[in-house]
C-alpha cells in the first residue's frame, strides 16, 4: 500500500476518534448511542498499537527477531513450548479476562458513563498495555521469571517480599469481594442460586466423564458441561416455581457466605481433576462464548445510553460507593484500565509460550486492549438502563432504606425518577421477588446485558432466561476464581512456609494441605463475612479496598520495569512505565489516605469507626469497628510497603544514573533464534 | 496490478487459517494440546491411563497458573 494512503487512512482513523470522544465527551442533556463509546475505543486502540506500542517495541525494549527465545531454546513439549501467536494471544486473554472488567465499570458508572469511559481507554493504552507488554517481555528475556523473582533480582531483596506480600493481600482481599458478589447476587434468588448449586454436580460429572469416559477430550466436555449448565438455567425457574424447592433454596445472605466459604475450603482440597479443572474449562468456555455474543449484541442492537455523561455524584456522595471522582474512579475500575494481576500472567505461562521476542507486543499489549474493550462493553450494559433502575439495583439499604416505596422515593428525590411498581415489574420480568440492594454491580451488569440480548434474541419473553444466564456466566467466572486463587494462595503459604519446616511446604502432605487451605479461605472468609455484615453492604468497604491493592501490585510491577528500563541504559524512555507509576502512586496513595482518614464516615474507616463507636456498645457494633479498624490497617500496611519498594527502586535509579552503580540487567544470554533462521531461508 | 493480486492472495490465504488457528487456540487454552504433546513426547497413545498420568504431570502447572480478577 503506498505510503500516501496509509497516512491518509490513520488520519481519517484519528479524525473519526477525535469525533467519536468529543460526541461522548460534550454531549449534555441528550442521549447518545453506545456506538460512540464503541468507534472511540476501536479508534484509540488501533492509534495506540499502531503508533505507541511500535515506538516501544521498536525504541524502548528493542525487540529483536533474531534473539531465540525461552520456548525455543527450553522447548520440553510440557512448560516451554513455540506457540502460534495468535493461540498464545487467545490463551493469554482468556487467562487475564475475569470478572473484574465486568464489574468494576458497572460501579464506577454512578459516576456517569463519561470518567469511567475516559479512564478505560486512557488508562489502558498508557498503563495498562504497557505494563502488560513489558513485564511479558522482561520475562521473556529471563527464561519466563515470575515478578517476584525479576523483582528481587533487579530491585533488591525488599522488591521480592513486597511484591510476596502484595500478590498474597490482593488474593486474599480479591476472594473475599468477589465471593461477596456471588452472595449479593444470588441471596433470596432460588433460581439463581439453583443453577450455580447445579454447577458443581455438573463440574463433578465433566471430571468424571473426562478422565473415565473420554479422557483428553475438553472441548467435548465443555461443550457437554455447557449444555448441562443452560439447562440447570430452564431448571432454575421450574425451581422458583415451585414452593417447596424454591424453600430450599432461598438463602440469606450469612447463610450462602458460609455455603461459600465451605465450598471454597472443600474445593482448595480434593484433587484438582476433579473439580477445578472442569469448573475452570466450563467458565473459560461460557467466558469466551459470552464476551463475544454481547460484543455481538451490542454492534446488533447499538442501543442507546440513559446514563447521564456526569452524575451529581461527582461530588463524591455516591451510594454505590463514596468518594470524588479523584482517586475513586481511578480504583474502582483496575482490571479494564490497569491490573497488577496481569503482571502475574505476564511473568507466569505466556512468557513460556512466546515463538518470537517481536509476537511480544501483540499478545502483552493487544491482548489488554481486548479486555479494555470488555470493559468498554460491560460500561455499556450499566449504562443502558434508566438511571433510577441502576441505582435501585446498586444503593444499599442502609443509603435508600428497606421499603420499596422508600428507595423509590429517595432514588426519585436524587433526580432518577423510579417508582416502587416500574422495579417490581422489572424483577418480575427477570424471575426475581425483588431487585433492590443488590450491591456488586453483578445484578445491573445482567440486567443490562439481559436487556440488550432479549432486545437482539427472543424479546421480552426470555429476558429472564437471559437475566440467570448472566447471573451464572458471572457467578461462575467467580466461583472459579474463588477455586484457583485460593489454590495458588494455598502454594505460596507453602512455598513460604517450607523455609520454617520442610515438611510444610510439601503439596502432597495432607496436613500441610488442611492447614494451608484453612489460613487462605479463612483470611478471605473473614472479608466476606464481614462485607455480609456491613449494614452499607460491603462494596463500599471492601471494592476500593481491592482496587488498591490490584493497583499497589501494578505500582510494584511499573516499579520493576522503570527500574530495568533504567538499567538497560535507557532512562531516556523511562517515562513510558515512570508516567503511569506516577499516575498509580498518586492514585493508590491518596485513596488509602481518604479510606483510612477521610472524616466523611462513609469514605474514612477509623471515621466510620469513631461515628460507630460514639453509639450503642453492642456486641455489633464492636465486631464494626473492629473491622473498620482492620481494613485501615490493611491499607496502611499495603501502602508502607509500597512506599519501600518506591524508594529502594527510586534509590536504585539514582545510584545507576549518577554512575555510582554500575548499570547492568540480569537478562540471559543472546542465543540466535533457529526461527529467524528458518525464515530467511 | 500484480502486486493487489499477490496481496488478495495473501488475503485470502490468511483468512482460510483463520478456523485452524481459531481451533488451535481453543485446543491451546482447553489443554488439548498440551495432551497431545504429553503423548507425543512419551510416545504414548490416548487412553485412560496415560489421560490420568498427563493429569497428575499436567496439575502442578494447572493450579499454580493465576486466573486475573
């Protein structure tokens, strides 16, 4: 194509994104299309892998073709092994994708759709990718090291147990939200909580019939399994349809959180064929098959957006969750802007799997894209509904109170008339007896995503088949989230505990494997638990206390590869990853110092505490502020490591620049590729 | 002429790999492939028993990989 031309097209891409964000952007008191929030993002993410994730490749990190790479020259067939980039591309984004971009832009969209869009593709093409894009290949160039491992090497000894501590907080802190979730979701929903009883026979049978009847073959199992699963959804409503089963299963919400929590103990300790591995193929497969079809329903339908672009909430006083739009937005979405975890994925399988050093770019920055566009499409389904619905479903009762009438009033009273009849009719129409005060953002997310698919597939008629199957697709997702972290939390207690006593760390040894599994579902029980008991359930403590700790990871991670950056001698780049540490530091720090100082007693917890502990002396109200005072300690502990790790790093940097260290990376040696080889003949 | 031909071609021959990389993908991120190596370097055939020794080579990896949030 004549280079003409090609200018030619990427001016016309950058024309129409320029347009497309001032149309979402300046937009006020008129509604506009999702198609908008659709063509800025695809506008932005071709710009960004076009023109700033070449100059990274090319200026930054210097990919070179001819450099073999760990996969080919470990190549065992088992852990190292040259894969078609694009396979790699669909294993690494199905092993970043989970609920996280789901749920986080459904909350931050009491903001109104605009700083939750602006954050997702901003964030996104300058952190989020970026970081994605050069841990992988900081990995890659040392044989597929964990963060930890690059984190100790190149920052020191201080890096490693940070980075240790981190990725075991965000587990813990990460289970514990996510399950309290699931409980929000299918508390007093016999249909829901139904169809997800139903999916742990229906795991049980897939392990089975894969290692008895047809061993190998997943995807045939997966396919089975979802079959299974669709019809334990047709199941669920003959379920609530009937008086006596519906009994069974109509749960309270302290009653499904221990279910969960014995389920997730009970998970973490029979073997792994059994039920991780099918329950994590059923998901990965209803995952996949998911994100596509609402991409699909949403370019079908291109429905319009009742959301407002800003909310008076703005001002910090929302009832999802309190706070300004700085730093709360910032936290709330991580996972479809900037996730720490992704970090972990980078320098964990994917390193192993890479054929080429240039593939790197595709899959660690293109694959980030593509979660970034999930989470574009699930700000999408929030903000689909009329806003009063959005807030019925998502304000606790302790903001809006417990009678319908009530939260209608107040919700109507805030600018978002709804009326008690309209939810009513909505929660019928979905299978449910009531919509309110379901917190977590899973609910609104199925309603929307219900709303655009029965408006694109079967009408009215199956929106609540469509409703419990987005219940499922979420509750799922989680519930396997719930398995394999408390699984990997349990291995790295052992791992750390093997150097107390040997015996410890072994991951066969039963004891060791009951001990471990109790501390981690234990630690994220407790979480749970708690969120359960918060009368301003739960999201509003325990959400941004997760957005920080996912973001304190990604601090760590940009820490990591600012310091190598500068190391390798060109700290003149150094802002590509320094820019977006900067940006995470202001963002993680101010949020812990508004969640653990904040006066407002709805932001603040030792405020919270204060205002608690000036009430009654009750035996709750101990257990309250005990909790309140907890997760300020939490945040206070994340955040001075953090602050270790930045000023070991800082020094580090200074050290190497001033010369007075020599400068130096802990890469592997230059071996040429066979693969360059091959393809120049 | 000739050149927007060979680029049609190429074209054309990208979007026809398209299902098999597809498919291999979902073999990829399914653990199919991962078996078919496993048997592959033990010169074994697919059965039961080398299914259930792949899972017990295979679970170490398996549960040690992250799931994101």
């Amino acid at each position: 194509m004549p280079k003409s031309l090609r200018i030619l097209i990427w001016l016309a891409v950058a024309v129409l994104g320029a347009f497309a964000l001032a149309t979402i952007a300046l937009h006020r008191g008129e509604r506009i299309n999702a198609m908008w929030l659709v063509v800025a993002a695809f506008c932005t993410y071709g710009l960004a892998y076009r023109f700033y994730s070449k100059f990274i490749a090319a200026k930054v990190l210097a990919l070179d073709p001819q450099r073999a790479t760990p996969a080919e020259r470990l190549d065992n067939g088992r852990d190292f092994v040259p894969t078609n980039k694009w396979v790699v591309f669909g294993h690494h984004f199905a092993a970043i994708a989970g609920p996280g971009p789901l749920v986080g832009p459904v909350l931050a969209a009491q903001f109104g759709y605009l700083p939750g869009t602006l954050w997702i593709l901003a964030g996104a093409v300058l952190g989020g990718c970026v970081q994605d894009f050069v841990i992988l290949l900081f990995s890659v160039r040392r044989d597929g090291k964990s963060l930890t491992e690059m984190a100790r090497e190149e920052v020191g000894r201080l890096g490693g147990l940070v980075a240790y501590v981190a990725i075991i907080s965000i587990i813990v802190i990460l289970l514990g939200v996510a399950a309290l979730i699931v409980v929000n979701a299918l508390k007093n929903s016999p249909w829901g909580a139904f169809t997800i009883a139903m999916t742990i026979p229906i795991a049980l049978f897939m392990g089975l019939y894969l290692r008895r009847l047809r061993p190998g073959k997943v995807l045939e199992t997966s396919v089975l399994g979802f079959i299974l699963v669709m019809l334990a959804i047709w199941g669920g409503q003959w379920a609530s349809q009937t008086p006596r089963v519906a009994g069974w299963f109509t749960l309270t919400a302290p009653t499904l959180a221990l279910l969960i929590i014995i389920y997730g103990f009970a998970a973490s300790a029979l073997p792994v064929w059994l039920l991780l591995a099918p329950r994590d193929y059923l998901s990965t497969f209803v995952k996949l098959g998911t994100i596509a079809l609402l991409a699909l329903g949403i370019i079908a339908l291109h429905p319009t957006l009742h959301m407002p672009p800003l909310t008076r909430f703005i001002d910090g006083s929302g009832p999802v969750f309190a706070g300004n739009i700085f730093p709360f937005a910032f936290i709330t979405i991580a996972c479809g802007a900037i996730s720490g975890f992704h970090s972990l994925i980078s320098s964990g399988t994917t390193p192993k799997l890479i054929r080429r050093e240039t593939e790197t770019r595709m899959v660690g920055y293109g694959a980030m894209m593509a979660e970034s566009m999930v989470a574009i499409m699930a700000m999408i389904a929030a903000c689909v509904l009329q806003p009063g619905t959005y807030f019925a479903i998502n304000s606790p009762a302790g903001i809006v109170g417990q009678a319908p009438e009530t939260a209608a009033a107040t919700i109507s009273s805030w600018g978002f008339p709804i009326t008690a009849t309209e939810m009513h009719s909505l929660a019928q129409a979905v299978g449910e007896q009531t919509l309110y005060n379901r917190t977590g953002g899973a609910p609104a997310f199925a309603v929307g995503m219900a709303h655009i698919f029965s408006n694109s597939l079967g009408g009215q008629a199956v929106m609540a088949i469509w409703y419990h199957f987005a219940i499922m697709f979420e509750a799922l997702f989680i519930l396997t989230v719930l398995d394999a972290g408390t699984r990997v939390g349990r291995f790295m207690v052992q791992d750390a505990l093997t150097h107390v006593w040997k015996p410890l760390g072994r991951t066969s040894w039963y004891p060791s494997i009951l001990a471990t599994s109790a501390l981690i579902v234990g630690a994220w029980g407790y979480f749970l638990w708690q969120g359960v008991k918060d009368p301003l359930g739960g999201i509003n403590s325990l959400w941004p206390l997760f957005g920080i700790s996912n973001q304190l990871l990604a601090t760590v991670a940009l820490c990591v590869a600012t310091t190598i950056i500068v190391k390798m001698r060109k700290a003149r780049y150094a802002a590509v990853t320094l820019t977006p540490l900067l940006w995470l530091v202001a963002v993680t720090f101010t949020a812990s110092w508004h969640k653990m100082f904040d006066p407002n007693p709805r932001i603040g917890f030792l405020a919270h505490a204060g205002q608690l502990a000036m009430g009654a002396a009750t035996a709750a109200n101990s257990r309250l502020i005990f909790n309140d005072r907890l997760d300020a300690f939490v945040t206070g502990v994340l955040i001075f490591m953090v602050a270790l790790i930045l000023i070991e790093s800082a020094f580090l940097w200074l050290s190497v620049l001033s010369g007075r260290k020599q400068a130096g990376v802990k890469e592997t040696a230059f071996v040429p590729s066979g693969f360059a080889a091959e393809e120049q003949g | 002429m000739n050149s927007w031909n060979s680029k049609f071609q190429q074209l054309a021959s990208r979007l026809k790999s398209c299902p098999a990389i597809f498919t291999a993908a979902l073999r990829e991120i399914f653990d199919e492939s991962a078996y078919a190596r496993f048997l592959a370097r033990n010169r074994l055939s697919a059965s039961r028993v080398s299914y259930a020794e792949f899972l017990r080579e295979h679970e170490v990896a398996k549960v040690r990989r992250p799931r994101c949030c």
